[in-house]
C-alpha cells in the first residue's frame, strides 16, 4: 500500500496536467451520479441527467452466483425490464475475515452489461428477513463478539442485537468496503441504488431483551423520537411514553440507528441512493405486539425510522397482500411528501400486476415483482408457483405499454400529472381527479369503468371475471391526456358549473401511437364505434393521446 501511494505521489508531481484531467474527469462522473431530486411535486430518481422510471424485477433470494444467473436473464428479458435487483452476500463478500471477495459484484456488473440493463443491489448483512441468514460463518460462529437478541424468557433469537458494537463494526466495514468497490468497478453508473439490510427487524419477538437493551428501555425515550411521534413534551421511559406499543417503537429506534450508522459510513465513500425495505403488516388491521416484523419500518414506526435515518434517502414497503384495499393503503402509506417513493418488492403471483399503474398514480418511480426468475424456486403460496410465460405476461405487458415512454412518465410524474387505477373487485368503477396544470385549475376528470364490453352497454360496470384491469392516465395540457389501460373503459367529464350550457364532453381527436426517441408518432385515429362507447381497453398494448373539449 505505501509503495502504492508513493507510486501516485511520484505521478503527482510529474505529471499534474494529467492529475488536473484525472480529477475533473472525476468530477464529472460524480455530477452525474444516480441521486433523489426533490424538487418537484414528487421525489425522483435522476439518472444520466433526468428522471428515470424503474422497470424492475428482483431475482429470488440465492439466485445471484455463476451457475444460477443464467436461469434468471431470459425472464427479465422476457419481462421487458429495465432494472433488476440482485443481491450481496456478505458470507461471499468477506467469507474470512477482513478479506474480500468483490467477483459476485463484478459478476453481476457485467452480466447487467451485457444484458443492457441497470442494477439494484441488495445488501443482505446484519439482517435479512431479520435473521442473520447471510452472515458469513465467522459472524455465526462467534456469539460472544457478535451475539443474538434475547427474547423475554432469555433465550436466544435468530436475529442479531443492534446493539452489538462488534456486529455493528463489522458490517460497516463490509458495507463500506462494497460502496468503495462499486465506486471503483462502476463508472458507468450501472448500480443505480443500494438496499441497506433487508426488511430489518426481528420476527416472533418485540424487541431484544438483552441486559444492554433492557438499561436502555428504562432510560427516557430520546428527545428525537418523541419529537418524531408527535410526544415532544412527554416524559419517561420507553414504557411509560408509549405503553403496549413501547417495544416495538424501542426496537424501531435501535434497528433504524444501527441501519443510519452503517449507511452514513457508506455514503461517505460513494454516495448513491440508499434505501431500506419493510415486510409491511396489513394497513387495515391494528397488528398486535409479536404477529409482524418488530423494528422493522412498518407504517406505525415510519417517523422513528425517518427521523433516526438522514442517511438513508427512503424507506420502502414490500408488498405481498393481494387484497385491494390493502395493497393501496399500502401505497398510500409509504407516498409521502418526504418519502422518495417506489415499491422494491411486491409479489409474483398474476394477480399482483394490475397494481402496477396504481403505484405509478401515487408517485412511485418504480416498482419490482419479487422471484422473476426461472431458477425453479416458488414462494407460494405469497406468490406464483412456478415462473412460466403465462406467469410473466402480465408484468411483461405493464412494461410493454409503458416502455417507450419511460422516460417522459417519469418526468409527468414528477410533476404530478400522472393518476392511476387498479380494478377493485368490490366496486367497478373509479374516477380520477387531476392537478391543476398550466397554471389552470382541472377541468377534466376520468372515469374508469371495469367489466364493460368494447362495445355499447346500458348497464352498470359489472367488473372483470378476474379482477385483471387497470389504467393509466397523464395530464398533458387543460384538454388533452395520454391514456392506456388493460381491461378497462376509460372515459371523461367535463368540471363545469352546473348552469354552464357546455357540459357535454366531445371529443376533438384520440390517436393511437407511441413515443419515438421523447416525440409522439402517431400511427392511426380511433373514431365511431372506437370512441362512442369510451375507450376500452384489452389485453393489446395501446397508447392513446387525447383531445378534449365541451359542447
């Protein structure tokens, strides 16, 4: 190492026009490093300049080495992705020790390459799932130095302690060590976000109980996270502040405090987006003490975890509850205005796809099915049962539809133009509302009705034989969206006064087409029977630009 560093002194001082173009060349990758813009109406994910729309997929778990990468590309390229989330090891990053071993990174980064493809990395290391499955041996074997939280009758859980100084040494340096790796290996700008952990937390236990734990909760609940949870002149102990939710929200606090120092560490090497995940519990229903992943940054610990994490840009759900009103609450949950948002896992199972457009309307600048790969793996019954092209195909029309158009939905998004639907097998219709635009409050709302045929029908929605429809609906101006949709109708009302003589809506022109290098092209008029009846939507990947105006 000092003969390196001697070697670059020597070249310092010979060569310092070549040093002056090293170092701006530098200079010049970084401006253009993936990052949160929050600038607009909604957070975005800035890549090569401008926003980017993530149309991920996430490989199964153990699917991220030499012999199994090759059963997981052609689902992603039978997907239509743009992005893929793949894992790190840390018992394969640093099987001894203090030595690294970066060809998994390396590994991937190429492949991704290869496959025109941006990346996510996942870094499964004090927590995944809220065990320590893949710590190396030499973190498991050790639980004097790097010991296991204690649950309420004394034993051990398999889950780690956040307050472990050892554990917690360690894993920064792992982390930091891959962060000044990606740095190194990646100025492309193939990664475009790190996960930090994975859905931290502890499972079966509210929190570590531990002897160090336990001095901690009798001590007052810190200032921070009284402000955080809206108790800023409260007094007391963790139990004494919060009662039966004292555990959970103590857990939060520890876990997310030990996330933020790890992250902070690895920002300060190469400061990408980072990012933690949740196993979110059901939104409608109050989760007792010990039924969901305690600590983990579920909705209820949502400003513990935010206030505890400035190092961390986001914090996003997993989501596997395939209940529509559940699975929105969840959006609605995690959308927030300081929340850069998009949904990293959600599940595999064909049902799940129709949620796409939803999250789009909410925000999200991404969105990823979790196992999309053919490595024979099943996480039913969450999920699919095996990953076949029936399987894949509502996913890969999601991203067929919107694909030529990313980059623009991502930008209409930041700007909060963009509102979506998802079927809801209860009730068979939903109207969209807009943002003001141009500087002119909406006159347009968009109905979007399920079930009807592509033809006329007097009759109520009756929504779809499987709740499959979806739409997606972009303000472009006052009087003119971009509409698509799959098994849906969509149509639109004109906001006007009640006493307003032009209330009726008429169309002035719907064009199919789609977008060519950021310009639209236009390939035919829909017209008569296409247009009469509303714009109904099949399984056929349809983009329509629409002209609005009353009579």
């Amino acid at each position: 190492m000092l003969g390196r560093m001697l070697g670059f002194a020597r070249c310092a001082v010979l060569f310092p026009a070549v040093l002056a173009s090293s170092l701006a060349a530098q200079t010049s990758v970084d401006s253009i490093l993936p990052h949160i813009d929050r600038t607009g109406a909604h957070p975005a994910l800035i890549v090569d300049g401008a926003p980017f729309l993530m149309l991920g997929a996430q490989m199964n778990n153990s699917s991220a080495f030499t012999a199994t990468l090759p059963r997981v590309w052609p689902a992603m390229e039978e997907l239509g992705v743009n992005t893929v989330e793949a894992p790190i090891y840390w018992e394969k990053f640093e099987p001894t020790e203090g030595s690294f071993d970066p060809s998994s990174i390396d590994l991937l980064l190429a492949q991704a390459r290869t496959h025109n493809v941006h990346l996510v990395l996942l870094w499964f290391g004090t927590w995944k799932n809220g065990s320590p499955g893949y710590a190396p041996e030499w973190v498991k074997l050790d639980g004097k130095r790097f010991p296991l939280a204690v649950s309420k009758d004394g034993r051990q859980s398999f889950s780690m302690s956040p307050f472990a100084p050892a554990t917690l040494a360690a894993d920064t340096r792992a982390f930091t060590t891959l962060m000044q790796h990606l740095k190194e290996a990646d100025p492309q700008h193939t990664v475009l976000m790190v996960q930090v952990e994975n859905e931290a937390g502890m499972w079966g236990n509210t929190r570590d109980f531990s002897p160090q734990a336990n001095r901690l909760f009798e001590q007052p609940v810190p200032k921070a996270v009284l402000t955080a949870m809206g108790k800023a002149d409260a007094h007391g102990n963790w139990s004494e502040v919060f009662g039966a939710d004292a555990d959970g929200y103590f857990h939060a606090w520890a876990v997310s405090r030990y996330i933020n120092q790890v992250a902070e560490a690895g920002r300060r090497v190469y400061p990408l987006p980072l990012y933690v995940n949740a196993a979110v519990s059901d939104p409608l229903h109050k989760a007792t003490p010990g039924s969901f992943e305690s600590g983990a940054a579920v909705a209820d610990a949502l400003p513990i975890w935010h206030a505890m994490c400035p190092a961390i840009d986001a914090i996003e759900p997993d989501i596997y509850l395939p209940d529509h009103a559940s699975y929105t609450a969840v959006l609605t949950q995690y959308a927030l205005p300081w929340n850069p948002f998009f949904v990293p896992e959600t599940g595999n199972a064909p049902a799940y796809a129709h949620y796409f457009f939803a999250a789009l309307g909410h925000g999200a600048f991404g969105w990823s099915p979790f196992g999309m790969d053919q490595t024979g793996y099943s996480n039913a019954p969450i999920g699919a049962e095996k990953i076949d092209t029936e399987t894949l195909a509502p996913f890969a029309l999601n991203y067929r539809i919107v694909a030529p158009m990313q980059r623009e939905l991502a930008q209409w998004n930041r700007e909060d133009r963009v509102r979506g639907s998802a079927e809801n097998p209860d009730v068979h219709t939903e109207t969209l509302h807009f943002a003001p635009v141009d500087g002119q409050p909406a006159r347009w709302s968009a109905t979007v009705s399920y079930g009807m045929p592509t033809f006329y029908s007097s009759k109520p929605a009756p929504g779809n034989a499987k709740p499959e429809g979806e739409a997606l609906v972009v303000q472009l101006g006052p009087d003119e969206f971009l509409v698509t949709g799959v098994h849906a109708r969509v149509d639109f009302n004109a906001l006007v006064p009640a006493n307003e003589q032009k209330s009726q809506r008429m169309w002035l022109s719907v064009e199919e087409g789609s977008y060519e290098q950021g310009k639209w092209k236009g390939t035919r008029l829909w017209n008569g029977d296409q247009t009469d009846y509303g714009l109904n939507f099949t399984s056929a990947a349809q983009v329509l630009r629409v002209r609005l105006t009353t009579f």
